[in-house]
C-alpha cells in the first residue's frame, strides 16, 4: 500500500498541465477511501510496517498537503530540482508514518531534515535562510538523540523495538527517564520553549516548504510522542509530568500574545502554530482516549489549517511582495475573493464550528479540566487569546486603507482560491466521515 500511495504521489507531481488539480482531487478521494479501509484493520506487515487509523489519516493527510504545497509553487525556479525535493519529503513522510519499528522511525524521523533543509536553503528569500537551517537541523538532532539513547536503553531492557510493544515487561528504571527520552518530540512539535527554531524556518523558507513543515513535518513530533508514550509508564503525579504539562500550558498562551505583537504574516502564523500544538501535547501526554482523540484531531486539522494560512500568506505576498502586515492591508478592495477565504480559514483557526479544531479542543478541554482546574483556565485563556490573534489577521490585512497595487483575478490567483478552498473544504467537513 506505501509503495502505491508514493506512486501516485509521483505520478502527480510530474505532470505540468493545467488539469493537474482535477487529478489531484480524484487522487486524494481514492486515498482517502483507502485509508479509510485501512482504519478498520489494524495490522503488521512483516515486522516492519503497521496499518491502523492514525497512520492512514496521517499518510493521507501528508499526499493532500503536498499536492496543494506544489499548486502553490507553480512558478519556481529549477522546477526539476524543486519537484525532487518535494517528492522526497513526502515519500519520507510516508515511511515515517508507515514504518512499525522505533529505530526505523528515528532513521524517517531524521532523513526528513535533509531535503527540508535543501529546500530552505535553496528556494528561501534571504541570506538568513542559511542561519534558519542551521537552528532547524541543530535542534532537531540534539533532542532526537536523546530518544535514540531511550529506545536502545529500552530495547536492552528488555522491550521490542515495535511500536506495539508492552511496556509492562521493562524494568521501572528504564523508564524514570521518559521526560528525556521525549525531548526530540517536544522539539518537533515544537513546544514551549524549544520553539525558536520555527519561526526562522517559516520566515525563510518557500511557501511549499512552509506548507509541508506546518501541515506535516510538525505532526511527526506529536505522532512519535502518541506511539512511544502508549509503552511507557507514566504516573500522572509526578513531578517531571505536571511540571511539564504546566510549562507547555504556559508557554502556549505566552506563543498566543506573542502572535497578537507581530508584523510579519509568517511569524504571526508561526507562533499560532506553536499555541495549538500546546494542545496536542497535553492529549498525549493525559494518556486518556478523549485526549489522544482529541490530539488527533487537533493535528489534522491544524496541518489543514495552518497549511492553508501559510498558502494565503504566499497569495497577497505575490500582490504586495511584502509579509508586513501594515503593507498588506485593504485586502477587500483588491481581492474579496481570497480575503472571504481569509476569513473562513481564520475562523477555523479559533475553532469556530463545525471545523475539526471545535471537536479536537473540547475533547483536549475536558481531559485538561479532569486532570486540573487551574490547566482548565489556563486552557480558556488560550482558547479566548487564539480568537484574538485570527481576528487581528484578518481584520489587519482585510481592512483599512490598501497599499497593493490593484491587480486583476489572474490564473495564479483563482489556482490560490483553489487551494485555499481544498484546505478549508475537509477542514470543515471532515467530521462527518469520522468512525
């Protein structure tokens, strides 16, 4: 089944014509019937590969936003080189979420940076883009080592390397250092305060790279946390667990103000990126079903979500040629079109009904206030800062006195409308196709 969905994912990306994305639709209906189909299952293929739920909605999840990130990138230069590096992340990606072992995770979990970082350094906007990829790979390895030296002290513990292990057979001491053994997920994620690597990455790199790294690479961060904490042992009192679902709490309502003082689109959507992934931690981490459902669904529809803010970002910069939001406002008396997507994506992105956000933050919400009232407070006032910084991004870009230059509803600018759409349509409706 991998081998097929990579097939067809290269299969699409090769073709350059203007049908393109009516393939691309009767693509990811196919994948996401079959991914449905894989749901029910739940299987191991030869030691090395598992089937279930999270992986085929991952894996669809990951196609879907690679198909959008290259109708966005549809003037680019070196258009060979760029379609390789896209294939590459994404066929990654997909062995990342397919493979059943934790060393061979690590091996994805790993490989993904380097033609991430390529693509950073080699269709960015500015010279720093070579200081961003240097914090991104800096702190991804440092903290995924330590999970290297986790799995291969649980692994002479006694435990498999499957991610279907039972943790129950490994002594207690190899597992009192869980919270270390996760620090490579808590960067991934990223989560609060190992997040300064996020926002240069996003600043600098191109729209498809921006799309891939928020709507996918980020979710390998809560994917490998979810699989490695269902074999440890975590009591739920300890000091290192509230000490680190207090920080992690903390710091997404401080990445949440944070959002509401940028001036920079990418960097305002960045740190919205860093406050909802706060949210996927503490599902996890709660080790409750309604909190890894509610984690899940965060995830999916935050890749959505993000992933088409990042796409909106790109349409007005081609318009203004600039991510500054006091050179980007008026958006209504330019392009109504893209601001209405604005505004459907904004509120999705403060969890306005029905978008899959809504579901994921009342499951999280309700596992936050069994565990504490202070963290259920905390939690509103995340929820009442995130309203606050989507209204500001829309209303900043989408009122006011306008500074682009008017331009026409072109060919690029209806193919943006229609990715925009494809972004907001399943984040939306998804729901009523959840088992």
């Amino acid at each position: 089944m991998v081998k097929s969905l990579a097939i067809s994912l290269i299969a699409l990306i090769i073709m350059k014509n203007l049908n393109v994305s009516i393939i691309g639709l009767s693509v990811l209906t196919i994948l996401s019937m079959g991914a449905a189909s894989v749901a029910t299952e739940g299987v191991e293929l030869n030691g090395l590969y598992s089937t279930d739920f999270v992986m085929g909605l991952m894996i669809t999840l990951t196609l879907f936003v690679a198909i959008l990130s290259y109708l966005s990138s549809a003037k680019v230069s070196r258009k060979a080189s760029f379609n390789l590096m896209v294939i590459s992340i994404s066929l990654i990606l997909v062995m990342s979420f397919s493979v059943s072992s934790f060393f061979l995770f690590f091996f994805f979990f790993e490989s993904v940076l380097a033609p991430l970082l390529l693509l950073i350094v080699g269709w960015g906007y500015q010279p720093e883009r070579l200081q961003a990829g240097g914090y991104m790979v800096i702190y991804t390895v440092f903290g995924s080592l330590f999970f290297l030296w986790g799995v291969s002290e649980l692994y002479l513990s006694g435990m498999s390397s499957s991610m279907s292990s039972v943790g129950s057979l490994v002594k207690k001491s190899a597992m009192s250092l869980w919270w270390l053994y996760i620090l490579g997920f808590l960067i991934k994620l990223p989560m609060y305060p190992f997040h300064l690597w996020l926002p240069k990455a996003h600043v600098e790199a191109p729209v498809a790279g921006s799309m891939l790294l928020a709507g996918v690479v980020l979710k390998l961060g809560g994917y490998g946390l979810l699989r490695f904490m269902l074999v440890m042992q975590v009591s739920l009192s300890s000091m290192f667990f509230v000490l680190l679902l207090s920080v992690n709490l903390a710091g997404g309502f401080y990445a949440g103000l944070a959002c509401v003082r940028q001036v920079d689109l990418k960097c305002l959507v960045a740190y919205s990126s860093v406050a909802h992934m706060s949210l996927v931690l503490l599902g996890v981490l709660s080790n409750t079903l309604l909190g890894v459902m509610g984690a899940i669904i965060i995830m999916v529809g935050h890749g959505l979500c993000s992933s088409g803010l990042f796409s909106y970002v790109n349409a007005i910069y081609k318009m203004s040629h600039s991510r500054l939001l006091v050179m980007n406002k008026g958006g209504l008396l330019f392009c109504p079109v893209l601001v209405l997507m604005c505004f459907l994506l904004s509120s999705s992105n403060m969890a306005a009904p029905p978008s899959l956000n809504l579901f994921g933050e009342i499951l999280v919400f309700g596992v936050g206030g069994w565990m504490s009232g202070t963290f259920l407070f905390i939690l509103g006032l995340m929820s009442f800062i995130s309203a606050c910084f989507s209204l500001y991004l829309y209303g900043s870009c989408s009122h006011g006195k306008g500074l682009m230059h008017s331009e026409s509803l072109n060919l690029s600018s209806l193919c943006d409308v229609f990715v925009l759409l494809s972004h907001w349509v399943p984040l939306n409706f998804l729901f009523m196709f959840m088992p």
